[in-house]
C-alpha cells in the first residue's frame, strides 16, 4: 500500500504535451521532466496498473504507459521504445526531455508535410542480395524472401494508386550507401527497408515484428548493436518527427493485421536510415528462424497478407501527414 503522500506525489506526473511548456527538471544528465503538470494541464487521468512499477495515462482517444525504470512504452496500444528510461526521481516520475521533443510530440501532435506535399512515390528497399543473402535458415536466405515481399508490395501500392520503385528487382548485390541515393534519384517520397530477422539463441520463443527509424542526436540506438549517443547528426535527421510516425503506422498496422508478437517501434543510426534525405524506416517483419513464424514467411499468401499490412501503414501514414488523420 503506498501512503496518500507517495500516491498524491506520483499522481502529479507530468507527460509530454502541446498546450503549455513544461519547465525541465534536471534529474542528472540529459534533463527530464516531471510526469505530472503536463498530464494535468492536457487533462490525462494516472493510475496504476501494476504496484508502483507500470502506470497508464488516459483521457478521450489517447492511452501511454510507462515502466519505471524502463525504455519500454506503449502508446495507443503499440510498443515504443523510448530514447531514455522513465525514472522516479524527487518524488516524481520523470521522463526525458528528448522524449518529450523526440518520442511522444510526433506521435501525439501528428506532423504535416511541408507545403501541401504529397506522397506519391515509395521506394522499396529489398534488404541484402547477390552476394549477400542476409538471414539463412536452412536452404531459405533472407534475400530472396525480401524481394518477394517487395515485389508483393509494389503491386499493392499500385492498386492503390502510387507509385512504387525498387532499389533491386533481382538477385543483384548493391551497397548500402547506394540505396538511398537511388530513392533520392528517383524523386521517392519515402525509403522503405525490408527485411527478415533470426535469433542466434531461443528460436522457438524469439518472433515478432519491429519497425525501425533514425535515432535522434543525444541517444542510444536500440538494435542489437546500440550506437552510443555520440554519433552526429544525419541527413535522415531532417526527418526525425515523420521517420518515428511512419514506423509507428506500420508497426501498428503489422502488430494488429498479422496478430504478430510487437517487438515495438525502435531507433537505430542504419546506413539505410543515415543516409536517407526523406523519411524513412527499417521494417524486420517477423523472424525466419521461429518454427512457426518462419514458415508461414516462406509461403506466398501470408507474405501477401503482410504486404498488404505494409500497405496500410503506409497509406495511415499518408493520410496522418496530408490530411492530419
């Protein structure tokens, strides 16, 4: 039972918000704000879900929830992983500043394109190839199932009315700095990376999909190998509010479409996404290696049904950023 003092402390959390700005309070490096003023001046409710370890903010269309001590978010029902822990410090809940700017204003307040743009053209990044075949699962190398999907892709997005290019159409080797420079070349609105993952350990249990974006200046990356924050800044970093909404759209799309294990919304500094100079995401669509999951990539229908999620997310994205819904 915690006393009235703690819970009227920890009620008093601040989040992320738009109407009003949020003096920071310097936690230790980098800053961090309260959970608390923002939440009452947005009008979010906070209760706990778990002990004094998980709790949720809500009001009308919007939920979040935090673990103390933890990268690990949700969002509206999508998994995001934060740039820095939530902490408890001074008698509140905190979350980083660049969280704030970084991680929950884009994906609360969505962003606009510039000058009425539209989004008219996708280029699809089939991942690996020639003499790369990625991820190998007994015969099945990730290069080939990564075209399928991409080619699988291409037509749904012609269907529905955009257009799609291809930075492989076959079994060809091309280096990563030269992907997007093709989107670039080929005047694309988006740069979309498509790949299969595998577990090294636990394959029975490791599955899922994740969706990855540039990580901002100031923090660690999230992949496996987890660039420290010092890296500069990045031509993909013009783009840090549309990159974290669009990978946000297809996760959610490919989490509720597919009903696949959310592994969330992650950052990385990719070369792919380093060099991007529109908005762009990393999509790891579910793992090869898991029995079950593996073999359901390697059939044709339920890559079409995951191209068709790809799809959407896209298409959610689209709308989000034109139309503001």
């Amino acid at each position: 039972m915690k006393s009235a003092l703690t819970f009227c402390l920890l009620l008093l959390l601040v989040l992320p918000g738009t109407r009003r700005t949020v003096q920071a309070a310097q936690v230790a490096e980098p800053s961090y704000v309260r959970l608390g003023d923002w939440a009452k001046a947005n009008g979010f409710n906070a209760r706990w879900l778990k002990g004094e370890e998980t709790l949720l903010l809500s009001r009308s269309g919007s939920k979040l929830v935090f673990t103390v001590d933890s990268r690990e978010a949700e969002i509206n029902g999508v998994q995001v992983w934060l740039l820095l822990p939530v902490v408890a410090r001074y008698r509140a809940l905190c979350v980083a500043q660049l969280d704030v700017d970084r991680t929950l204003r884009p994906l609360l307040t969505s962003p606009r394109a510039q000058s009425g743009a539209k989004i008219r053209t996708i280029c699809l990044d089939p991942g690996h190839g020639g003499k790369d075949p990625g991820n190998e699962v007994g015969s099945n190398q990730e290069k080939h199932y990564t075209l399928l999907l991409a080619q699988e892709v291409r037509a749904q997005l012609a269907h529905a009315g955009l257009k799609a290019t291809l930075t492989r159409s076959s079994d060809t080797f091309v280096e990563l700095p030269t992907r997007p420079e093709l989107a670039n070349h080929r005047g694309a609105d988006l740069f979309v990376s498509l790949h299969f993952n595998a577990a090294d350990s636990g394959r029975s249990t490791v599955q899922g999909a994740e969706v990855y974006c540039l990580t901002p200046v100031g923090a660690s990356s999230t992949n496996a190998r987890g660039e420290g924050a010092g890296a500069g800044w990045c031509s993909g970093n013009r783009h840090n509010d549309q990159n974290l909404l669009l990978a946000y759209e297809v996760q959610k799309s490919l989490t509720r479409s597919l009903a696949v294990a959310d592994r969330g919304v992650r950052r990385a500094r990719f070369a792919v996404l380093r060099d991007a100079v529109m908005p762009a995401v990393l999509i790891e669509a579910g793992f090869m290696s898991h029995p079950a999951e593996g073999k359901k990539i390697f059939t044709s229908a339920y890559r079409q049904k995951m191209a068709r999620a790809i799809v959407d997310g896209l298409l959610a994205y689209k709308r989000a950023v034109e139309h503001g819904a």
